[in-house]
C-alpha cells in the first residue's frame, strides 16, 4: 500500500523522464548496433550484413599505427590538464566572489564570467586566431610593445596545448562557479558569527570555515570528473588545431574523424571509437565508486 501511495505521488515525476529516455534509447542505445563494424572491414555498399567479418584486424591496425601512442598520450595529457584547471580555476574565483559585498558589482562580474561558455567552439576559435595572430593579433602585439617576440600560439606545438588548457578555461570558468557558489551559499552564517567572535580573520574564516564547507563538493566534482580523462574536447581542437601541431594536439576523437569522415576507414574509427568508450565505461564506474567512498555521493 506504501508503495502504491507513493507511485500515485509521483507519476509525474516518471512521466517527465518518458521523453529523455526515449531519446537516449534512439540516439544511444540503437547505434549500438553499428559497434559490429570495429569487427568488419566496412564496406558502406555491403553494408553490416555482408561485410567481410576480420575479427581484431582493425585494432591491431591502430595499435600498429605510428602516431597511436603518441595520440593517446596527448588525449590523456591535455585532458587531465582541463580537469585540473576545471577545478582549481572555479574554485578560486568562488572564493573571491564570495568576498565581494556589493551584489551590483558580483552580479555584473558573474555575468562577463559566464558570457563564453553560452559561445559555440566555432565563433570563440575565429576569435582566438584573431587575437593570437602572430602578425597582428591584441595577444602578440602586447608582446611586440614590451619588447618581446610573437608567439604562433596556434602553430607551435609546445605552445599549444597550453593554449587548448586556457582558452577552455577562458569559456567554462564562470559556469562552473555556478556549483561552487551555491555550495558557498550553503554554508551556515552562524559559523562565520563564530569564527568572528572567536577572533578570525577574514582569511582565517576562509581557511577553517568556507574551504572546508566545500570541499565535499570539491571532492565529488573532482572524482566524477574522472570519466572524462579520454574526453579533451573535439569541438575546440578541431577548430583550433592545424598538422602544423598534430605532434602534441592530435586526440582520439581527430583521430577518429580523420580516419572514419576522410579516409573513409569506418571499420578501424569504430574500433578506435570502442576502444575509447570501453575505457571511460571503466572510468565512470571508477569515479562513482570513489564519489559513494569519499563524498558519500550515489546514483543508485
């Protein structure tokens, strides 16, 4: 009877899920289907029916190929870099937010803040190679006026994963405040009423009472955000990047395009696309075990 009491409450609650569960099974689950071309030498004519079956050909092939290691590395490099900057950099500016007492002016930097993540990659990476162009680009001038020499941020390969790591940043720092803030929002007044009375300073109050106020959520964020270690962005590289600096901004998913859309090697991107899939699937099991052990964090 609980139980069906509890069902009448909250039908509405399902029924709100029906839509985005029907999208998944369509744009996720069905497509399923096509793993079994990691298995076939693709023909799109035969199509999966009557492709030749190769068993693991195709991974041998990528696993052969020269630059394979060389692209897993920079996937795993440059995207363990944007987690770590994902965390540290919205962190940091949360604290300082929280500092600020006049709501016009924190209200107005939250908004110049959060303005590049509503961008596309398309429109922030025109803007990007304007700014960063060695010839007449703002960055690069600056740099001319102070007697320093231009920089191809875009086509060095030393210089430009660090532009990747920033330029990320640059968009999606102000949205990821969003969590942190609230979290600071959170914290109970009357623990800063103490701290005061107790004779902290506003820097002490920060050390023994917002950070450790946080830090769960810091946690959670930061265990969750394991799953996206094969994740490095193929929206900003792919409008970024040049084979002037494929040496260390080539990841996975270019990789995947230029074998699977260009050379029209469907059979070896699936395997190479699996074999990403499969390693985030180990991944995201791993963070969440994580987030339940240290966060006390569950989906289930």
């Amino acid at each position: 009877m609980v139980k069906a009491g509890r069902w009448k409450k909250e039908w509405a609650y399902h029924a709100m899920l029906v839509p985005g569960v029907i999208l998944i099974f369509i744009f996720h689950y069905i497509p399923f289907t096509g793993l079994v071309m990691a298995f076939q030498d693709f023909i799109p004519t035969k199509g999966i029916l009557r492709s030749d079956f190769v068993g693991s050909a195709n991974f041998e092939y990528v696993w052969h190929l020269p630059d394979s290691l060389k692209v897993l590395r920079n996937t795993i490099w440059i995207a363990c870099m944007k987690i770590i900057a994902g965390i540290v950099v919205p962190v940091l500016v949360s604290l300082l937010l929280n500092e600020v007492r006049s709501q016009f002016v924190k209200r107005g930097i939250q908004t110049l803040i959060y303005l590049p993540h509503f961008l596309s990659w398309i429109i922030l990476g025109g803007i990007l190679i304007e700014i960063l162009s060695p010839s007449h680009g703002l960055v690069n001038s600056f740099l001319e006026w102070i007697g320093l020499a231009p920089i191809f941020f875009l086509g060095d390969i030393h210089w430009f994963p660090a532009t990747l790591i920033l330029s990320d940043q640059w968009k999606e720092f102000g949205f990821n405040t969003i969590v942190y803030l609230a979290a600071l929002a959170g914290i109970s007044p009357s623990l800063y009423e103490a701290a005061e009375i107790d004779g902290a300073s506003r820097w002490k109050q920060t050390i023994y009472v917002t950070i450790p106020g946080i830090l769960p959520i810091v946690i959670l964020l930061s265990t969750l955000a394991l799953g996206n270690v094969l994740n490095a962005g193929f929206d900003q590289v792919f409008n970024l990047y040049s084979p002037q600096v494929y040496e260390t901004g080539d990841i996975l998913d270019t990789l995947v395009y230029r074998v699977g859309l260009l050379d029209a090697q469907y059979g070896v991107a699936t395997a190479i696309g699996l074999f990403k899939s499969l390693v985030s699937l180990l991944l995201i099991s791993a963070s969440y075990w994580l987030a339940y052990r240290f966060a006390g964090y569950r989906i289930f």
